[in-house]
C-alpha cells in the first residue's frame, strides 16, 4: 500500500488503502500530534462516509474526541483549525483525482501542514508496525456543523461590488458548490454549472488544471456573454479562471492578478511563488513592489514558507493561492474574490482580463509537460548535466529538482511527488527559442524511456 505521499495521504481507496488503515491512521494520530480532539471535514466523494465512520472510530478508540465538521471544503476545515485553536485536525479528500481516490489532509496547530518531513513518515511507521488497542475510556463526538455559517460570514467581508460583472463558476460538482452560492448571494449576475454535489463528479473530473476539464466552462463563459469564468476543483482548495474570450489562464498568471489586487489595497510585503513560476510573474510583483520569494512546490511547504518570510500571498502553477488574511493557508474561494474584484476594477477602466493578462505575460511559456518513464532520475541528471556545459546558467535552484535559468530562457525538471510523472517547465524570449529548448528537453528525456 503506497497512500503516505509528501503532502498528504492519498490513492485508490480499497486499493492503496482501505478502512483499516484510516482506523489506525485515527487510533495513532491523537499520539502523533499530542492532542485529546480532533476536528474532522470530509468531503463528498462516494467513498468518504465510510472512511469518516473509520477515522472517527480509530479516533475515539485512542480516547480521544472529534468535533465533526462534516461536509467541508479544505479550506474551511483550515479555518476552523485556527478558529477553534484545535491541536489537530483532518479532512477526508482527494481533492482534484478522479472518483476513485481518497485520502487524508492533516494539520496540527495553527493549520500547520502534516507532511512526509513533519509528522506523516512517524504515522505511517505506527500504522504498519504497531497494535491499535483500544483504551476503555473512549472519546465523544461533538457536532460542530453549524461552523458552516461561520465560515460563509467570514467570508463574505471578502466579497467586493460585482454589480458590473457577468460570471459564470464551475464547482465541478465539488464541495465548493456547499457554500459559493451562500457566499455571493447578493449578486443575481452571476450562472452556475454543475453545481450540486455529486462524488462520481458526472460532468467532468474535478481537476480544473487539466484544460480539458474546463471545456464547459470555456462554452459557458462565451454563450453567457460573461467577463470571467470560475472553476474550483474538487475540495475547493484550488482555483482557475478563464477569460471573456473562453480562454484559460495560466494559474502562476494569477498570482499576478492577485498582487494587483493588493497593491490596489495599499498593501505591500514579501510574496511567494514556487520554482515552475513563470518569469512574467515575478517581474511584473517586483515591478508592483513586492519581494519575491522562490520556493517548492507543495502546500505542505508553501505554508510553512510563507509564514517564515512573513509573506502577504503566495501562489502556485497548480492553482493553489495562500494568504496572510487566511491564516497563511489555501483558498480557491478567497483567491476568487480577489481575482473576481480585480476584473470589476479593471471593467471600470475599460479593460478586460484578456487585455489586461496581454500586459502581464511577456515570455513563450510551455505550462507544465509530463513525461511518463521509469528512470526520472537518469533524465533528471542527464539534463542538468547537458545544459550546465552547453551555457553558462546565471542561476541555479535545486532544492525541489532544478531550475536552471539563462538570459533569455529557463527551464525547471521535478520529479512529481503524488503521481509517476517527470515534470517540465520551460519559458523563453518568444516563442521559436521555446520551441528549439523544448525540442533538445524531450529529445533528452526520451533517450530514458
């Protein structure tokens, strides 16, 4: 079984993991982060109630109580961590994989990830090589549902005048569609899809990094008329945008964006991105005032970062966005406030989001490119080792694969840390130098199929 990955545990359920893993991953998680509750979300994949029964179960055997959240997005289970000052909390999700999967987010105090470096190789030591015994005195469970409106009303103090927008949002039949309507009922303008839950995700699978999973939405926002699509993945951590033309933007595009909205807000201060971030990002930050900050990818990092630079947003190329204002933690939803009050602002200006990302974007970026082979490691090495002696790089970044950067173009190579994939980003001057780098990246790659 193979479900303890570097961000979280994850996988097929029944198949990576199954009910009795998730009951001893809840029997040693109150010995884990030395805790006497636990607050528990989950979300609405078919297989969740199941694994929620279980968790709580291992829980309350270990004589520990839940304070049961119940249907949540990711997000709000983060909230809730702080809100509550609880030492440990979970969320039942898969976030944006397929129907299949399941798994568990974990953070301790102050929603302080639970990863592979910080907590999640102990708990799988415990699961695999010891006895759960349950203790006599067990723990209670506490209905903590009614957060819900706490959660919506906090919220909404983000909400700007959207009076002179048309959007259309997507939740991708995921928990986001639990509270947007909520959180946006003052404005009527606004058309939604595939906005009822359903954990088999019917309409397409709710991960809008894929483009293709937005090809609805893309329709949508064209037939509606409307100056902005939204579509959240599957827990609502994550975010994406299209715009008035039907186009996709790049999410690091977004991070952009989102230093717009601030710097209109008066607010200046040290930003984050991770090492796919394209250079138009981080130039047009800088130029905007705000520091940036390069770091890996991976909220279990990102959050821990940010705090450590003490960083007023950060994003990232998958879509997650983290905040000052949010605890330090990752909201698809707050992120679309923000990028949904920049589109107004810029509507009065006469611009669109199109027009105003033309801005923006200065380089030929490829997106991220996934190559399936066995031997990543060989690739890995035979590129760096191919590029360092072919040009002299002005900088490198090895501390999540390499990014290895050139006057007029850089590329980045990582090992994927939840699927078996050799990741690449590459962007250059324009679009022919992208086209030649790529072309000498694959070429290369390939030699280790």
């Amino acid at each position: 079984m193979g479900a303890f990955k570097a961000y979280d545990i994850r996988g097929i359920y029944n198949v990576d993991f199954n009910r009795n893993t998730v009951y001893k991953i809840g029997f040693f998680l109150p010995r884990l982060l030395n805790c006497s509750a636990v607050l528990v979300g989950r979300d609405v994949r078919l297989s969740s109630p199941e694994i929620h029964d279980a968790l709580i179960s291992g829980i309350t055997d270990a004589g520990c109580d839940v304070h049961d959240l119940g249907l949540c997005t990711t997000p709000m289970v983060y909230y809730a961590t702080k809100y509550y000052g609880a030492d440990a909390s979970v969320q039942i999700t898969a976030s944006h994989n397929p129907p299949q999967y399941n798994g568990l987010k974990i953070s301790r105090r102050d929603a302080l990830p639970v990863g592979g470096e910080t907590g999640l190789r102990d708990l799988e030591k415990l699961v695999n090589e010891e006895k759960a015994v349950p203790v006599q005195d067990k723990g209670k469970v506490e209905d903590y549902s009614s957060f819900r409106k706490i959660y919506v009303d906090y919220q909404r103090q983000f909400v700007p005048d959207l009076s002179n927008l048309k959007i259309t949002i997507d939740t991708s039949n995921g928990m986001s569609a639990l509270v947007i309507k909520d959180i946006l009922s003052d404005w009527k303008d606004i058309k939604y899809i595939n906005d009822t839950l359903d954990g088999s995700f019917p309409s397409h699978e709710p991960n809008p990094l894929e483009v293709r999973n937005c090809a609805q939405l893309m329709e949508a926002v064209k037939q509606n008329k409307s100056d902005i699509g939204v579509i959240y993945d599957g827990d609502a951590d994550r975010v994406m945008f299209i715009d008035e033309e039907g186009n996709f933007i790049q999410p690091d595009y977004v991070t952009a964006l989102i230093g717009y909205y601030y710097k209109k807000k008066g607010v200046t201060g040290n930003a984050l991105v991770d090492i796919r971030t394209s250079r138009s990002t981080s130039q047009y930050l800088e130029k905007l005032g705000f520091p940036v900050t390069i770091w890996k990818v991976g909220h279990a990092y990102a959050k821990l970062k940010i705090r450590e630079i003490n960083g007023v947003f950060g994003g990232e190329l998958a879509g997650h966005y983290y905040f000052r204002d949010f605890g330090n933690c990752d909201s698809g939803i707050l992120a679309s406030l923000f990028v949904l009050s920049v589109a107004s602002a810029l509507k009065k200006e006469g611009k669109t989001i199109s027009s105003f990302m033309k801005e923006i974007v200065s380089y030929a970026n490829s997106g991220e490119v996934n190559f399936r082979l066995d031997d990543k490691d060989g690739a890995i090495d035979a590129l760096v080792s191919f590029f360092t002696s072919e040009e002299k790089p002005e900088r490198i970044l090895d501390f999540d694969g390499w990014r290895i950067e050139f006057p007029s173009w850089w590329f980045n190579v990582r090992k994927s840390n939840t699927e078996p994939y050799l990741r690449i980003v590459c962007e250059a001057k324009d679009a022919i130098l992208l086209k030649e780098k790529m072309d000498e990246i694959s070429s290369i790659i390939h030699r280790f199929n």
